[in-house]
C-alpha cells in the first residue's frame, strides 16, 4: 500500500513540474527594481535617484557627488552637479519656446526672425536660476550622496522671465522679436506652463 501511495505522489509530483516533452517548466522569478543607484547598481534606490520629477514641483534635478570630507561638503557638490544639469535643461527648454514661436510667427506672416537657439542655450546655461533648493538628500551604500533640487511653479515662472527680460536686452534679433506683438503674447503665454 505504501509504494503505491509514493507511486501516485511521485506521479502527481512530476506531473506538474514537467510539459509533454519532458523539460522542465520551473522558472525562478526575478525582481528587478524600478530604480537602482548608478553607483551601486545592486542596490533599489527611491525613484528619485533616477531622476523621476518629485510632485509638487514644476522642475527637479538629481545631482551626485562622490564622498567628500565633509557631509555639507558633499552635500553642496551634489547640489551643484544638480543645478549645472537643471540649467542646461531649462536653456534647452527656453530656446525650444523661443524656436516654436519663431516658426508659429514665420508661417503667419512674411517677416523673418533669425534667432539662434544655440545663442539662447548658451546665455541660458550662463545665467543664474534663483530660488532652486534642496528638498531630498540620500547617501548611497558606496558613500556617494544624491540629492534633488527642485523649483515650485512660481519660481520657475520668475526664473523664465528673468531669462526672457535678459534675451530681449541681449540681441538685437530677439529684441525684435519680443516689439512684435503676437511673439510677445505667444512667449509669455508659453511662460505659465511649465
């Protein structure tokens, strides 16, 4: 009676583990986490690390340092890493407004405005963005530090105004662009949404 419930049992047991042709189906499951650190890449991280926008703000940046003497120091290298990286974005950001109206202005009418969007990157990228701060800070197990800087939705409508009040100073071009009328309107009304 015994070999014949331990015949059945292995039975049932092999049954289920094997297909029609005998290969085994039992698979491991891996868990891969959304977000790992890149420096320690074994590790999950926050989402954040992997530059996921942080709610309620209207522009974020993920800076990284590697250990320093100091956690301020690290903190403010981290910080800094961050701010070059969100200034490059929002110059890129700035001279794609300025190049979506420039076309929206050509198709309409016969005047021309030539604005060299590499021109907007650089002096963008060269200005100061005001009022970033510092809203999540993180070690990694390697000891580098992480941190998010981020502007809320005013800030970021000052800091594009500041840029588009020096653009118009700047070039002869871009001041021509911001006399007409409807450009004027358009750039502004692209201000708002960020």
């Amino acid at each position: 009676m015994r070999f014949l419930i331990c015949l059945v049992a292995a039975f049932a047991l092999f049954g289920c583990e094997s297909t029609g042709s005998g290969v085994s189906t039992k698979q491991a499951t891996l868990l891969v986490p959304d977000c790992v650190f890149p420096d320690a890449p074994d590790t999950a991280a926050p989402l954040w690390v992997c530059d996921v926008p942080v709610e309620g703000y209207a522009l974020t940046s993920v800076g990284y340092s590697e250990k320093r003497p100091t956690l301020s120091m690290t903190t403010e290298s981290a910080a800094t890493d961050a701010r070059n990286k969100m200034s490059a974005y929002f110059a890129a950001e700035v001279a794609q407004l300025f190049q979506e109206v420039q076309k929206s202005i050509e198709s309409e009418s016969t005047s021309e405005f030539s604005v060299d969007t590499d021109m907007v990157r650089q002096s963008v990228n060269s200005m100061t963005l005001f009022g970033t701060k510092v809203v999540r800070s993180l070690a990694s197990p390697n000891g580098g530090h992480y941190v998010v800087v981020a502007m809320d939705d005013q800030t970021y409508k000052s800091n594009t105004e500041k840029v588009f009040a020096a653009l118009s100073d700047e070039n002869a071009m871009m001041k021509q662009m911001f006399e007409n009328e409807t450009a004027r309107e358009r750039l502004m009304g692209k201000i708002g949404a960020p």
